[in-house]
C-alpha cells in the first residue's frame, strides 16, 4: 500500500484515508489537534492520541491539520 507524504495529501474522489502518526516524530506540540480536534488530542501525558484514524479523503479539515504537522509526523495513507 502507497503511503502518502503529508506534502501529498490532495483529494481526488469519494474514498476514505488511514492517518498515520510516525511517534518518533511527534513532539505533541498540538497544532493538529488545534485545526481538528474530531481526529487529534494531546493526552495528559502529552501524547497525541488518534480519536479516529480514518477520514474522507475530501475531508479538508484532517488534510490541513497532516499539512500542518512542524514535525513532519503526519501522513495519511489510501485505506
Ligand atoms: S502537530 Fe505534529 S508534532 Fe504536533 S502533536 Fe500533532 S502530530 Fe505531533
């Protein structure tokens, strides 16, 4: 299966994509859960916690907060 980079995510039709948290990465500095807190949350621990890692693939909300990701920790992936 085809990982995207989060420089890729563009949505091109109807289906839905897996987003994928590389942790190594993740500094859970919270700007995804800021752009969409229906998908991302900083634990109490300061973990980021996936609260569904699926979404449309036109789902503008969940592809802006991946872009977004300083860390580069976001991707999302055809499901
Ligand atoms: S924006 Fe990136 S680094 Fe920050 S919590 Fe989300 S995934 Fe982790």
């Amino acid at each position: 299966m085809t990982q995207l980079s989060h420089r890729d995510v563009v949505a091109s039709g109807s289906g839905a994509v897996r987003i994928v948290v590389d942790r190594a990465r993740c500094s859970g500095i919270g700007i995804c859960e800021s752009l969409d807190p229906s998908h991302f949350e900083i634990g109490d621990d300061g973990a980021l916690m996936l609260l569904s890692d699926i979404a449309a693939e036109d789902d503008d909300t969940v592809l802006e907060a991946v872009r977004s990701c300083p860390a580069l920790a976001l991707s999302v992936q055809p499901e």
